[in-house]
C-alpha cells in the first residue's frame, strides 16, 4: 500500500473502498486506496468534499462530465452532487470529507 506505515495503523474506514481514517472536527480525513478497475457507481452524501491524488489517476463524473485527476491533482464534490468515479489504474488518494457545521 502507498501510504506510510502510520498512516496504515489509523482505524479502518468502514465503507467501499479501503481507507485509513483520521478523525477532525467536522471533517472526515481519509487516505484511500483502490485497486485498478474500480468503479464507484454514480451516489452522492451530505458531506462537502476535496481530495489529492498521491499515487494513480481518477476519473471524476459530475454533471455528465468525466474529468481526469493525475498526481498531486485536486478534485471538488460539493454536498449532495451525484457523481461517479472509477480508476483504470491503482490510485491512492488524501480525501477530506466536510460535514455541515451544526
């Protein structure tokens, strides 16, 4: 895996993709990682998000429109924006997940 071993000792995320999650107020820090091939279907969540690759290339869909994201490229979502994502390559990325301030 691409990421440094203290990152690898963080606590699992729990969804569908494999990820190490560190905890921050109101955001969601997770050091992802998918294998070649993977397709996220089209989904969207209440959670305002950014992200950078490290490692790979990821292929966004928002609106229709697929954008490609290289290394040290950064990607937006906003909250509630259906979109899709899928990666012909390995790819590990920084994502931070924003949740509304309440």
């Amino acid at each position: 895996m691409h990421f440094p071993k203290l990152l690898r000792n963080l606590p699992a995320f729990d969804g569908p993709f494999d990820a190490f999650k560190l905890e921050a107020k109101n955001c969601d820090v997770l050091f992802a990682s998918y294998p070649a091939a993977t397709v996220i279907p089209a989904h969207c969540h209440d959670t305002e998000n950014v992200g950078v690759i490290t490692q790979g290339e990821l292929l966004l869909t928002v609106n229709g429109i697929e954008t490609r994201h290289g290394v040290g490229d950064w990607y937006h979502v906003g909250a509630g924006t259906l979109h899709a994502a899928r990666f012909e390559v390995e790819t590990s990325e920084i994502e931070f997940w924003f949740h509304e301030q309440r």
